[in-house]
C-alpha cells in the first residue's frame, strides 16, 4: 500500500483526528448535562447518570476486542462501519424520549466510539513513512488530549445557549463528512479481508469478556450510588464479574486463537508496566472527576468556567507531545520520562490539595500545567514500555491489555474518589458540627450575625432564625465537602508516590529506530 502524500494525506490526517476528538469529547460532554437531562426526561439525577456508565461500559469492552475485528472485517470496513453506528447512535440519543431509550443508544455509540478511537490511530500511522512517525504521534497524542478537554468546556457553552439534545446532534455532520472522506480517501491494506475465512472467531471468549468486564465496569461505576452490596444488582453483578473474568482467562490460556492473548502478561516487564498504566488510569480520570465537582459544587464555577479553565494548561500538553514521540522513535529509554511524569502528576495532586475555598479558576492555572506536562510524559512512554520485551508480533496484544487496565484504572478510580468523598465528608461534617455545639455561645453569635444579616436586606424578622440556621447547615456542607476533595487529591498523590520504586522491576530496553517505529504502529493499531 502506497503511502499518501500531499491533499489525500492532509485529509486523512483531518479525518482521523476528527473522528478521535469526537468520540473523546462525548467521553465527558454529557457530564455538564446530566441535571438538563434528568429534567427533561422527568429522573433523578443518580438514574440519568446510565448515560455515562453505558457508554463507559461499551468502550471497556470493545477496546481488546478492536484488533481482532479490524483484522477479521478488514480495517477500512471496520472504521467506516463504526463511524456510522456513532453517528446513527448520536442522532437516536438526541431523539430519545425515555431513560431506557438514552442508555441504549449510548451504549450503541460506545460501541462504534471505542473503535473509531482505536483504529484512527492505525490509520494515521500508516499515512507516514516510518521516519515520519513520531510526527503522526504528536498529531494524534494532540486530539487524546484536547478531546477530554474539550467536552466540558463545548457541553457548557451548549447548555448555557441551547438544549441538551444538541450536544449529541453536533456528531452527525462531522460524522457524515468523515464517512465520506474515509470511503474516498482512506485505502485498504494490503491483504485485507482475506484472512477472515482463516480466522476462527472466539465467541465463548467474547462472551466470557463482555459479561465479566461489563459487570465489573458496573460494579465499580454504579456501587456508590447504589451502597455497594446492599444493592442486589451490584451482588449479582460483582459474581458475574469473577466468574466472567476467572472463566474467561481459564479458557483464552487454554485456546490457539483467543479473542485476546493473555499469553503476553507472563513478561514480568508488561506485568509491571500494568500496574503503572493502572495507576495513571486512576489519576487520569479520577482528577477529571474530582476537580469539576469541586470546581462547581464548592468554588461556584459555571460549567463554561470549569471547562474554559481546563482549556489552556493543556496546551503545555498539545507542545509536549510530538517532541516526547519523536524521542521515543530514536530509542530513548522511557522510564526516565515515567518516573518525571508520575512525580509531576504527585506534584499537582499535593498543589490541588492546599488551594483555599475562596480561589478562582486561575489560581488553578500552575497545577493544571502541572498536571498535562505529567500526562504527557506518562502517555506515549508507558506504551512504549510495554512492548519491551516482547516480541514484535505480540506487541498489539501487549498494547491492547495495557490500554484496557487503563480503562479500568479510571473506572476504580471514580469509584474509589466517589466512595472515599462520601466516607470523608460525613466525617468533616461531624467535626465541624462538633465543633459548634448546640447551644454553645459561638453558635448562637453566628446565628445572630446572619440572622441580623437577613432582617437588614429583607426586613422579614419572622424567619430570620429559620434561614440563618439552613445558610449556616449550607455552609458547614460547603466546608465539608471542600476538606473531603482535598482528601481525595492527597490519595492520588500517595499512589503516585508509591509506585514509582517499582520502576525497579521495569526492563530498560533502547530499541533501534525500526523497532521503536513499529512498536508506535502497533500502538496505534491496539489503541
């Protein structure tokens, strides 16, 4: 397959970031939405929030299935197919009308998003001569970062100016331009499609993955919310998971051609490499969780104002991505970079914990910068590290489970901040509380205070009292739950700190040019 050059290679490149942003962007657009929808949809605001866990729960199990369905459908028919499910799904959730309606085609689009992410990747390295590679890296490792980024910000701007249903109906052009691009421009690799009637499909392991990853992924985005193993959901879910899992890992060791080789975890440096790629999941997605709810649930920012403020920073993570994979194709040891990368990541964690209830977004400026310039460091080098060790046709195996423990990270890690706030801020409340007895003469001075307070503003002496005490019970909430996300920012940084001595048991392996170039093709392909 000849590689593109000039227009035909500028559009590939446009169409495949495209593609990338859009479904990194619906990963976190709906989040600013949940209570428009929850209103228009007449739930809660805990059952609206299926919208995020199904699609979450599409893309965990889609991820280390992706190489095997390229190869078998063929990659080209692959992507098109797949882009059109995201964008048929898109318009269906705009046009949905119940919660089960939503949940459905969210988990529809999850499905066509987690491929598009993956083979975009692919389809882009092969636009690029080998040399070229860390180029079409830095394009890409842009669009990861940027989509996240952008959701918050655009989902805000949506719901402050229009409807809910808009932020789905944005997909379809886009999506409809770049079905169209990919059928005219994008070539189909040499061979492809013709091992499909070779290839034996592993339904029981498919099925086995999809219900213990589905089920875990469940467990640990919905316990919370449904108080763990009180709920007989999450009892049945948690048991389909070990199961599901424990079966399924059973049977791909015991099978020639398994849906995902497992086979490749007994390279002690991958083995080693998933607990860093675990522990970047988990600070990854879980400051993305926790540092939107502080910003709007305690500091008062608008969901335009959050996203806005994520924005900039990562730009330093935009700037620092081709030059981290262009160090990388010459062979430059990663570990270096892994261990700067999660000591940035403690940094920001420990800078996010001190920040004062009365800052504004600014003052989160150096944290965030802190927090993309480790993310950068982290991304493309723990995927390199990965495939050390392992021989070239395993390193799309390596690559796939690697991204997968990714995944689950930031599912544990939400679950964890979720659960862990909770815990902490009954406790900061109790303390608080405490602290101003019933009855004792600081409480009933700030009662007064406040309440002299009202009656000057609104002249309504009758209940005074009544509003002093639930402006006083608000602000106790406030304080409380500020202490309980500053918690959670110091968890992230100890698990930072305590896995970098494990780099011990990582293998330094400086791959030559070639070997480096096609680890990052591989990468790309198992994405």
């Amino acid at each position: 397959m000849a590689t593109p050059k000039g227009f035909a290679r500028a559009i590939i490149v446009l169409t495949t970031v495209s593609a990338a942003v859009m479904e990194l962007i619906d990963t976190s657009i709906v989040n600013v939405a949940l209570s428009d929808m929850s209103g228009s949809l007449g739930v809660n605001i805990e059952d609206i929030s299926w919208v995020i866990t199904s699609y979450a729960i599409a893309n965990v199990i889609i991820i280390p299935l992706t190489g095997f369905l390229a190869e078998y459908f063929g990659r080209k028919n692959y992507y098109i197919v797949s882009m059109i499910i995201f964008t048929l799904a898109s318009y269906m959730c705009a046009q949905s009308t119940t919660l089960v309606e939503i949940i459905i085609w969210r988990f529809v689009q999850g499905v066509g998003g987690g491929a598009l992410l993956s083979t975009s990747q692919a389809i882009l390295f092969d636009a690029f001569e080998p040399k070229d590679r860390p180029m079409a890296s830095g394009l890409f490792g842009m669009g990861l970062v940027l989509g996240p980024t952008l959701g918050p910000t655009l989902g805000g701007y949506i719901i402050d100016h229009a409807s809910w249903p808009l932020i789905f109906m944005i997909n379809i052009p886009i999506g409809i331009i770049a079905t169209l691009l990919s059928y005219t421009f994008i070539e189909k690799k040499e061979n492809e499609g013709n091992t499909k009637k070779s290839m034996h499909i592993d339904y029981n392991g498919i099925i086995m993955l999809a219900a213990g990853i589905g089920c875990l992924q469940y467990v640990l985005e919905r316990g919370e919310s449904e108080d763990w193993f009180n709920s007989e959901a999450i009892r049945i879910c948690s048991v389909i998971a070990v199961v599901g899992l424990t079966a399924f890992i059973i049977y791909e060791l015991s099978i020639k051609q398994p849906a995902v080789n497992l086979r490749v975890l007994g390279n002690r440096n991958l083995a080693f490499t998933t607990i860093f790629t675990f522990v970047a999941g988990f600070g990854l997605f879980t400051s993305v969780f926790v540092y939107p709810v502080l910003a709007q649930r305690v500091l008062g920012f608008t969901a335009y104002e959050t996203g806005s403020s994520l924005l900039l920073p990562t730009m330093a993570a935009v700037i620092m991505m081709p030059i981290i994979g262009r160090a990388m194709s010459k062979g430059v040891t990663p570990i270096p970079f892994v261990v700067i990368g999660f000591t940035l990541f403690a940094v920001y964690s420990v800078l996010s914990a001190s920040v004062s209830p009365d800052v504004g977004k600014w003052d989160f400026f150096l944290p965030l910068v802190i927090r993309a310039v480790g993310i950068s460091l982290c991304q493309l080098p723990l995927i390199n590290q990965a495939v050390a060790g392992l021989e070239p046709k395993d390193y799309a195996a390596g690559i796939s489970l690697n991204n997968m423990i990714r995944q689950l990270g930031g599912a544990f890690g939400i679950a964890m901040a979720n659960n862990y706030v909770a815990n902490r801020y009954a406790q900061h409340r109790s303390d608080l509380v405490s602290a101003m007895p019933n009855g004792s003469a600081a409480l009933t001075e700030r009662i007064h205070t406040i309440s002299q307070g009202l009656i000057s503003k609104t002249g309504d002496a009758a209940t005074a009292t009544q509003k002093a005490y639930g402006l006083l019970s608000a602000s106790v909430d406030r304080q409380a739950y500020y202490l309980s996300y500053l918690d959670t920012f110091r968890l992230i940084a100890i698990f930072f700190v305590l896995v970098i001595p494990l780099v011990g048991f990582l293998r330094v392996k400086k791959k030559t040019a070639a070997e480096a170039a096609a680890a990052m093709k591989a990468a790309a392909e198992a994405h």
